[in-house]
C-alpha cells in the first residue's frame, strides 16, 4: 500500500510504499476512499502538546512511533476480513465509516463499546497508521458504520469532529432550547456543533472565534450570535450578546486565552467543557469554582456508540451538512499546511482514486 506518512516531526510528509496488512482475526482491511484533516493532525505532525509551565508533552512521550500515516477521519470500502469476522454480515466492496479511537479490544471499556476510554489506547492514524494510506486495518467489525446514503466526504467528519462535538453537547445537555450555548471555535468542530445543536433542537448558539470570516460561516450554518475573540474584554462581549453570564460553554480550542474568557463567562451552576488540544494551561481563582458551583470537564472525542447514533442522525435528514474542501489524497501535505495557515472554512477531505 502507498502511505503518506509523518517520517520526521514538522518535516514535509513522504510518500512510502508500505506492505498491504493482511487482515487476522476480527481484523478488516478497507480501502480507503476518504480521509479527513484534523487540527489534531497538526500536533502528531509537530510532535508535541503545549503544556504551559510544565514545558512540552512530546508524542513519543505518549507512545507514538514514526513513520506514521496520519488520518483519523477514514471512509472506506472492504476488501477483506480475518476468519474470526466470519458472520459479522460483511461484503466486499461495504463503504463504511471506521471508528478510529480503538482501544486494546478486551478491557472492561473496550467491551462496552466505549474504546476512547481504554488505558492502552490503539487509535488508527495516531498509534497505528489511519487513513492518509490507501488502505487501512480496523481491529473488529463493531468499528464499522455502513456509510448508506451520505456523502462520504461528510461522513468521514463524523468518526472524529463530528462524535467529538455530540459528546461534548451530550455532557451539557438538556438545556431550555433558547439558554444560549457557547461554542468557542468555529472551524470543523465547531461547525458540526451548530449542525448537532441544531439537529437537537437547540435555538440559541453563540459562537466565538478569532477570525470573522470563520465567525461568518457559523451565521451560515445557524448560529444566532457571534463573538468576535480580538481582545482582553472577550468574556464581557460574550455576556452582552448572550444576555448574561452563560450556563454551558464548549471549548473547542482550550487555550490559555480561551480557558480564562470561558470561565469568566459562566454564571452560577454553569460547565465548561474543554475538547480542544491547542494547548497552555488554565489559571483560575479556585474560591469561584465551589462558590458559583462550577464545573469544568473534558470530552476526550467519543466512542463508537456516540458514532452510529450520530450516524442514525444524519442519516435521517436532521443534520445539516459542513464546508466540505475535497483535496487528492497525495496532497496530504498540502492540506495540512492549508490547515495550519488558517485558510480551511469547515473540513478538508482527502479523496482517493478508489472513491
């Protein structure tokens, strides 16, 4: 198989002849057809987190190895399956969305079907190659959701931002429909989070972000109010346009910036949820998290459950599609540096001849 891999951190990818898995087991070898680019891509690609004080978080420190194939975001078709996945309803030629954030497969969260949680993780495209390849290896068929009438493209988001964001929404819900809701970030994420808000009824969505081009996609896609994020008066711009101190806000960058505006913002009894990896760390006055009743969580993307749920969502119609950029798959290299210079409205996806 042909891969286009991270050799060297921050170094240009390279393209690698690789050999072509053969599947064992519950294993399924698909042939990749989509790929989506991921702002997480950016980071195994440069190697490490931001750790504000504490220095640097390397992701060798985490267990990742190069040459790695990057890719989270996989549509495929089947090609072949190990014997143990006899049974398991499968045909070649299946387009199917893989869930990426697989985890040892025998653990009490793995058994649950909640594999983002495992100790051991084995996500494809950050611990084992994913999806910028042309082919890709799932360990069981439950990481499989038939594609069905979607567009690929726009189902490929759904395996990371798309679960991401429902997990997220999920940890703050239910919410009166016109409580406002603060999405900080409007990219990928940040657009399927007005697509799932709206999917679930939610009317008031306030979203913020640094660019006012992205600010004008989200008005596009249904958010009701937008924050421009160009100074140190953020949190009270974000109170004004909200009506008051907000009850949920979903941190989809989790800056140092980010943290401190969002938990300015909230008003007594209110969550802050941080999904992004930007990176820094939170300084807060600790009296005000038990005096105002705080919570403060993070959502670590989703599991394969949030995935066909969300999945039975888009399928029925209720959720509305993203900017989708499609992009050859030998491009991968350019895409992450359409992605890193800030020039990308909703979600690159990397195509492949196959699709």
């Amino acid at each position: 198989m042909r891969a286009w891999a991270v050799v060297e951190t921050g170094k240009p990818l390279q393209e690698l002849e690789l050999p072509t898995p053969e599947p064992t087991g519950k294993q399924v070898l698909l042939e990749v057809t989509h790929a989506g680019v991921c702002h997480s891509d950016l980071h195994i690609w440069e190697g490490e987190y931001d750790l504000g004080s504490r220095g640097k978080m390397r992701l060798q420190d985490r267990g990742v190895t190069l040459p790695l194939a990057m890719g989270h975001e996989i549509v495929g078709k089947v090609v072949k399956w190990g014997p143990e996945a006899n049974g398991a309803g499968l045909k070649v030629g299946d387009h199917m969305i893989v869930f990426p954030w697989v985890g040892c497969g025998t653990c009490e969260k793995c058994r649950a079907d909640e594999d983002n949680m495992c100790l051991t993780p084995r996500s494809l495209g950050v611990y084992q190659n994913g999806g910028y390849a042309t082919h890709v290896l799932a360990p069981e068929p439950r990481h499989l959701v038939p594609v069905g009438s979607l567009d690929p493209s726009l189902a490929a988001t759904y395996a990371c931002s798309g679960i991401t964001v429902f997990s997220a929404i999920n940890k703050v819900m239910p919410m009166a429909p016109d409580d406002p809701i603060v999405l900080v970030g409007a990219g990928g994420l940040g657009l399927n989070a007005i697509a799932v808000l709206k999917a679930k009824g939610h009317r008031r969505i306030l979203v913020v972000d640094v660019a006012q081009a992205k600010l004008d996609a989200a008005r596009a896609e249904g958010a009701t109010d937008t924050v421009l994020a160009d100074g140190p008066d953020t949190a009270k711009k974000i109170i004004a346009a909200a009506g008051g101190p907000v009850g949920a806000i979903v941190d989809l960058v989790n800056g140092t910036d980010t943290s401190r505006f969002s938990f300015d913002a909230l008003r007594k009894g209110g969550k802050l949820i941080q999904v992004g990896l930007f990176g820094g760390e939170m300084n807060i006055p600790l009296p005000l998290v038990p005096i105002r009743a705080l919570t403060i969580q993070g959502s670590y993307v989703g599991n394969v459950k949030d995935l066909r749920e969300l999945v039975a969502i888009a399928q029925s119609g209720r959720l509305p599609a993203i900017p989708i950029t499609n992009m050859p798959l030998n491009q991968a290299d350019a895409a992450l540096n359409r992605l890193k210079d800030g020039k990308v409205v909703g979600r690159i996806v990397l195509t492949a001849q196959a699709a």
